[in-house]
C-alpha cells in the first residue's frame, strides 16, 4: 500500500501533473497509486521531496509525515504524545522496558 493517490489528491493534482514531476507518463501513475507496480527506489526518493513527507508515511508503514523527525521524536510521540518529553526520561523508559524484557526471559529459562 503506498499512500500517492492521497498526497497527490490534497495537491489537487492530476496524475498528469505528477506524471510531469516524475518524469513519467500518467498510466505509469495511475500503476503506482494502484500498488500494480512497485515504486523504485529513485520514485520514492522523488516523491517524498515532493510532498515533503518521510518514506515510511508514503509506503504506509508510519502515520507520522514528517521526514525531519528523529527515531526519539517518534518515539517520544508514540509513548507521550509529544516530542517536547527530556531525553532522560526517554531513556529511562527504555532501561526499564530493556529490563523488563530480560526478566521475561529469565522467567521463560
């Protein structure tokens, strides 16, 4: 699933107009958003410039579109809500899941 269609629809762009971005002809666009051929690796590099958007948003494998965001900041949103959450605490909440997990494998042994 990649989510083209969608980023190039709040543009109101046609596929046309996109197809001209990309270098390629529309039918080749209306492929990519159908998911009936795969974005190369120079497509999505082009794409996610475009729309100013991270890879993982365009291919649907986050829900977080900002291409400029660290591991931590989405972590930080993904635990908080927020980014604006100190580093410490952060990293406190990894020891503590880092020794969670190990108790869990101590107990499965």
């Amino acid at each position: 699933m990649n989510r083209l269609r969608e980023l190039r629809e709040e543009r109101g762009w046609t596929q046309k107009q996109l197809g001209d971005l990309l270098k390629v002809q529309k039918a080749a666009v209306s492929k990519y958003e159908r998911g009936n051929i795969s974005l190369t690796d120079n497509l999505i590099q082009q794409i996610v410039e475009i729309f100013d958007v991270s890879a993982d948003y365009l291919l649907g494998y986050s829900d977080i579109r900002d291409p400029s965001l660290s591991q931590n900041d989405i972590l930080k949103i993904a635990l908080f809500g927020k980014r604006d959450i100190d580093d410490k605490l952060l990293a406190s909440v990894h020891d503590f899941a880092s020794f969670a997990l190990e108790q869990k494998r101590k107990n499965k042994e």
